[in-house]
C-alpha cells in the first residue's frame, strides 16, 4: 500500500483507556476518558423498554439493521437510489454513485445522483405546505431570556420569509452560484437565512456568531462573499454579543485586502437603546424591511445534485481553517436519512438540537434534517446555564421536547449542579438523548441516561465530523441492539469505517488503528474551497492495493463486538467543548504578539471541556512575565479567532523541547500538559537537542 502523505507518520494513538494505555505506544495522548474514569465501562445496556411505549421503532429490531445495511454496503446504488426516490426529483438521475478516493488512479472525486435536479428548500418547505401541512409549527423560538415574547414560525411562514428575503438576496445581484455569508444569532431567521439561500442556488456560509472580526474576515474573503446576512446583536446568557460591530469591522479588514463587502442585511434583535447601530447608507438594509417590500414569490432554482449547497469552515491541523463543501442532492438524502433513523423522528414528535446554525451540527440537525422530515423544533438562542442549570430542562417541559440532542461539554458542566435543577423538572415528554462532537465519557453518559433521561430513554452517541456532513457511526434505538457507555457503536447504512495502521494496511478485528472509511457516502465532502492539493492530502493520503480511503483524523477502538471507541484526534487538532481548533492557528495568534519569541500550543485533559488550550510561550529577552501580558496573550487569541479560543493554561516556558534539528517535540508538551511525567511517560528524551528543558519545564508548570 502506498502512504502518500509523509505527515502521517508523526500522527498519534491515543489510548482509549487508562487500562488501555499502560499497553499503549509512550507518545499516546491522554483523553478525558482515562481521567474520568478508571476504566471504560463494558456493561451493555438495553433499549429501555419504556422507549418502545412511545414508539414502534422505525425497524424491526437490530436484525432489519443488520438486514439493510448489508444492502447498502453490497449495493450502494440500489440502497440510496430508492431512499432518494422519497424526495421532490425535477429531473431524474442517470447514475447514483461514482467515485475515485485513490489519487494514483486520478482526480478524487464523489458523485451521488448524477444529472438529477432538486431542490433542497423545496423538499424541506414546500412539499411539506404541498401535501396541506403548512399550519405545522416548524420552528419555536426559545429566546435568551426566559419568559420574553417571541414568535414562533409555521412551516407556511417559514416559506412565506424565506421566499421574500430570497428575493431581497436577488435584488443584492446575489445569483446561483454566489457565495453569501451568514453571521447571525441562533434565532429563527438564521435556519431562514440558509433556507433562502438554498433556494435561489446561492451557497451559504454560516460563520458561528462567536468568531471574532479577524476570524469572520478570513472567511468572508476566502469565500469572496459580498453579501452579508446579519444581526445588530444578541444577548448570550449575560453576555451582549455585538454582531453588526464585528461585521463592520471585518468589512474594513476586507477592504484593505481589496474585497468590498457590497450589502449587509440586518436583522434588529435587539431593543432600541443608544448602541442600535447606524446603518451604512447604500450598503445596509434592516433585514424587517426588505422582506416587507419584497415580492412573497419566489420560484425555486433546480439544481444539479452535485451543485454546491454550502461551505463551512473547519479547521484542520495545519494553516488556516478549510472551507469545506457539501453538494446538494447527497447531503440532503443523508442528512434527513440519519435524522430520521437515529432519533427515530417521528409525526408530531419536538425536535431540540442544542447546536448553534454556526457549526455543522445545526446545518444538518437543524436547517435541513429534521425540515426535511417536517420536524417541529426549539430554536434555543441562549445558553444551558443561564439563568441557571435548570434551563434545558424547563425548555423540555415546556416545550413538550421528545429529543434533545447536545454536547458531552454541555452534560458535564450541568452535572456540576447535581440532580436537582434536572429533578425539578418532569421531562416525561422525552424519547431519546443524543450526544455529539467529542466523546463522552461514561461518567457523563450514565448521569445523561440515568438522571436526565429517568434510565426511560436510549442515548444516541453521534460519531461524525464536518467533512462527513452526518451522523457515520452512532446506535439506532431498536430492539436488541445494546448500548455501551462511551461507544458510538455501529456505522449508519452505507458508512463502511476502517481502521488502518499509518501505513495504510488495514486490522482486521479488535484493535486500534486510525479510523478512515471505505468507499463514498452521500454527504462525503466534496472538496475544500479553492484548494485541491489540500483537500487530497488531508483527506486521501492514504491508498490501499485497490482502493483509496477517507481519513478521517481521529483514532479509533474495535471491540470484540464490533463496536467503535472513538479514542480522540491523532492530528494536531483541539476538541475543546466540542468546538475544533488548530493548534496552528492558537500559535500564530499568540506570536503575533511582539514581546513573544515563540509558543507551542497543546490540548489537555480538561475536566468540562474535554480537552483545554495549553500554550507554553517564550518572551523574547528581558521581557518579564506579568500578569497584563497574560491578559493580553488571551486577548491575542480572543480578537485574532474568538472567545472560545481563549487559553486554560498558559506556561512560561524559558524553553521548549526541540530535536537537534529545531523540531519542538509536542508529545512531550503534551505530557507535561496533562502531569503525566513520569519518566515511562515521558519516553526517550535522550534525542533533544538539551533534555534538561525537560525538567525545568516541570518545574515551572502552573499546574504544580
Ligand atoms: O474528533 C471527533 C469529534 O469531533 C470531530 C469533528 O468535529 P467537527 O467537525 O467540529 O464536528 C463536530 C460535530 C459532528 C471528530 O473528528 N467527535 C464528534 N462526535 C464525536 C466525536 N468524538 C467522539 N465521539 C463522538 N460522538
């Protein structure tokens, strides 16, 4: 087997286990599993039965599973051709799936429904209004503050908004093709903003509310989008987030990189207060009245399937984040597939997918999955602690929520309050827990099962990424198909997941390995805007004798079932409360300051984030380390990505663990990171260019 990508070689196990790592290589990273628990639970636990007495289940059992995903990984064609067929097709396709994932044998590329046109607002509003089911509550508007007047939206008023400000995007000079950026509130109008977009062929690209100027002008650059949707600001539990200030900055940062920013579109959130900004004449609009002038028709633009429908960016392990691209007949089959069968979506049920429209978790359980199966869901705008923990809680009462599907991060900070802000709630109305972006350990697991879930409803652990665009590997709530806390389990109809060595050669049975995935799904990525050397040596370095893979960056354990352990990111990514970071990016933040010399930036196990940013930052000679610069390094990291960039930890390091060749050697980093120091721990260090870096780094950790 060829290994195309030299990187690959420095990419790391991480051990899933505490028991695990004793066996494990000595560079393995430690997880917020082995901290939490001393090992990971193999106890299976049942379907509830009280699951099956709010619903017949979608299948018969795990046997019509195991049934119909042999189908759909012996026949990929006949599968996902005839679960299409249940969508709103203007044109017929000529041939469901082509594909190349090896490089040596050409382009790489993934083709689903080829020839065939659609729609994806069509199939997700007006097939439902169609068949008489417009007067459907489609989206509840659960705002920041608890108690405040909001409106919710039928689905007959979502296509009623989304077709006039469709229009408004058109009178902008916005055309098929066109990329138009989004940085809104978690509000209904955001779902509404992508919606419009979608349906005139526009493709979006929603930039999570919480990324700073710099962060959102990258994007707005990268994507060369003119047109802005956005907002005058939202309150974020106590916090007032200033959206239209930070469009109008980034727009300058843009202009003095040449790209004008054309039109704005603005959402008024907020009461009038003297801080409503002043709109900039020609340029803004507010976004009430634009649609109230705006032609209420809109007909919809047909699409190839392998059309565009949105870019979202994602960061990667080196550079600047990637633009990644979803097309549109695949990634609508697969992302109302999967939100049909994991959280077994049903006539009548209220979907609440906690997620921000900012990350690819609210693309697709948001916007299109539960949309496209005519769903009622929460739009929740602010966050679970605020007012208190007891939140989400009420929201499910309220609301009569049936799933609720959220962050291990999330679970782990509401745990903090113990049961009673969850006790004092009835949460009869749930079927189904969902978790997803990180793994979750089984301390957390069992809280979320036990205590919020009263051991009534099933847990769908969620394994996917961006770049896959839906749920790969998660249990299905049937009869029969037990769940072990910490393991994702099994892969969705179609997701054939491999574990290979950095070789390339792939273990067969239990093992550990890097998690890659055999052949094409419907919402594989579809390449990495404007940069297909990128796209190719990320995702398919590695090719087998036949065929090449999807890697997908994340090491994996196989159980003697066949149950996967997602075991955490072998490359230099972050998972830090489910969001991704590079660490490239934290350190060309961080050394952008001027008295700063040089820093090396790496996760660690952190108790609630999952993984937390530790920078280890050398000063330049003779600047002292000082309380204000620590302030104004987190700063750095606060203005040049955002917030929830900001540094756990911050080291002064006089020095860092370099090869003789200059290289900083992280898995060293790592360790002191996460005080596991031991000198079996540590490893070798005997190939530094001066070992005893080591020791002084030890003593100066800010953990000791
Ligand atoms: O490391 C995996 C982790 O999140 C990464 C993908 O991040 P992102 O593209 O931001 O998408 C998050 C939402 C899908 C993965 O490479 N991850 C996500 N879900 C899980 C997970 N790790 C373990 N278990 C999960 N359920």
């Amino acid at each position: 087997p060829a290994l195309l990508l030299p990187a690959a070689a420095g990419l790391v196990l991480t051990p899933a286990t505490r028991t695990h790592s004793s066996a494990a290589a000595p560079h393995a990273r430690p997880t917020i599993r082995a901290v939490l628990d001393v090992d990971v639970s193999q106890q299976r636990v049942p379907v509830p039965a009280a699951f099956f007495e709010k619903s017949d289940g979608l299948l018969n059992g795990k046997a019509a599973y195991d049934e119909m995903y042999q189908r759909s990984v012996d026949d990929p064609s006949a599968f996902w051709g005839e679960v299409a067929s249940q969508f709103h097709w203007e044109e017929p396709w000529s041939e469901v799936m082509s594909y190349n994932f090896a490089p040596s044998k050409g382009e790489v590329f993934t083709s689903w429904f080829k020839g065939g046109k659609t729609n994806v607002c069509f199939n997700a509003l007006d097939r439902h209004v169609a068949a008489g089911h417009g007067d459907q509550v489609a989206f509840i508007h659960e705002p920041n503050e608890e108690g405040e007047t909001v409106k919710s939206y039928t689905y007959a008023e979502v296509l009623d908004e989304v077709q006039r400000l469709a229009n408004v995007l058109k009178e902008k000079g916005v055309r098929k093709g066109d990329r138009v950026s989004i940085f809104m509130p978690m509000v209904p109008q955001l779902p509404i903003a992508m919606l419009a977009c979608a349906r005139i062929g526009a493709v979006h690209s929603v930039v999570f509310g919480g990324f700073s100027a710099e962060a959102l002008s990258g994007r707005l650059i990268d994507a060369q989008s003119t047109v802005v949707l956005t907002a005058d600001g939202v309150m974020r539990g106590v916090k007032p987030i200033n959206l239209y200030d930070i469009v109008q900055a980034a727009t300058k940062i843009c202009g003095e990189a040449c790209m004008e920013v054309e039109a704005l579109v603005v959402l008024k959130r907020l009461p009038d207060s003297d801080k409503t900004p002043t709109l900039v004449e020609g340029r803004d609009v507010w976004w009430s009245e634009a649609i109230a002038s705006a032609d209420p028709k809109c007909d919809v633009e047909w699409m190839d399937a392998e059309d565009p429908l949105f870019v979202l960016y994602t960061s990667g392990s080196t550079g600047k984040p990637k633009g990644v691209l979803h097309s549109t007949g695949g990634y609508m089959v697969y992302a109302a597939t999967t939100s049909k069968y994991v959280f077994d979506l049903q006539d009548g049920d209220t979907f609440f997918c906690t997620a921000d429209c900012g990350w690819i978790t609210g693309h697709s359980y948001v916007t299109y999955g539960p949309m496209l199966n005519r769903a009622t869901q929460v739009i929740f705008e602010g966050v679970p602690s605020y007012p208190d923990n007891g939140r989400l809680w009420r929201i499910v009462d309220e609301h009569q929520v049936t799933q609720i599907y959220t962050a291990p991060t999330a679970i782990r900070a509401l745990m903090r309050s113990g049961e009673g802000p969850v006790k004092a709630s009835s949460r009869k109305s749930l079927k189904l827990l969902g978790s997803v972006g990180e793994p979750i350990n089984p301390e957390a697991w069992r809280w979320y099962f036990e205590v919020v879930g009263d051991s009534r409803c099933p847990i769908a652990d969620t394994w996917w990424q961006t770049e896959t665009g839906g749920i790969m590997i998660a249990p299905l709530p049937l009869e029969g198909w037990a769940q072990k806390p910490g393991s994702a389990s099994l892969p969705f109809f179609g997701v054939q997941p491999v574990l290979i060595t950095p070789e390339g050669k792939e273990i067969e049975g239990p093992g550990e390995g890097l998690l890659a995935i055999k052949a094409p799904w419907p919402s594989t990525i579809r390449g990495v805007v404007g940069d297909y050397d990128r796209y190719v040596t990320t995702y398919f370095p590695i090719e087998g004798e036949e065929y090449g893979y999807y890697l997908t960056g994340d090491g994996c354990r196989r159980d003697e079932d066949g149950y996967h352990w997602i075991t955490g990111r072998v490359d230099d990514v972050i998972n830090t409360s489910g969001h991704r970071i590079g660490t490239a990016e934290v350190e060309s933040a961080v050394v952008l300051h001027p008295d700063v010399a040089e820093a090396a930036v790496v996760g660690f196990p952190h108790p609630i984030k999952g993984e937390g940013i530790y920078i280890y930052v050398t000063l330049n000679e003779g600047v002292e380390q000082s309380d204000e610069l620590l302030q104004a390094l987190r700063m750095q990291c606060r203005g040049e990505i955002g917030a929830f960039a900001s540094p756990d930890v911050i080291h002064w390091a006089p020095a860092l663990p370099k090869t003789r060749s200059g290289k900083i050697m992280r898995r060293i980093l790592r360790k002191i990171a996460s005080k596991d120091t031991d000198a079996d721990s540590l490893g070798d260090t005997s190939t530094l260019a001066d070992p005893s870096v080591v020791d002084t780094l030890i003593a100066t950790s800010p953990l000791a």
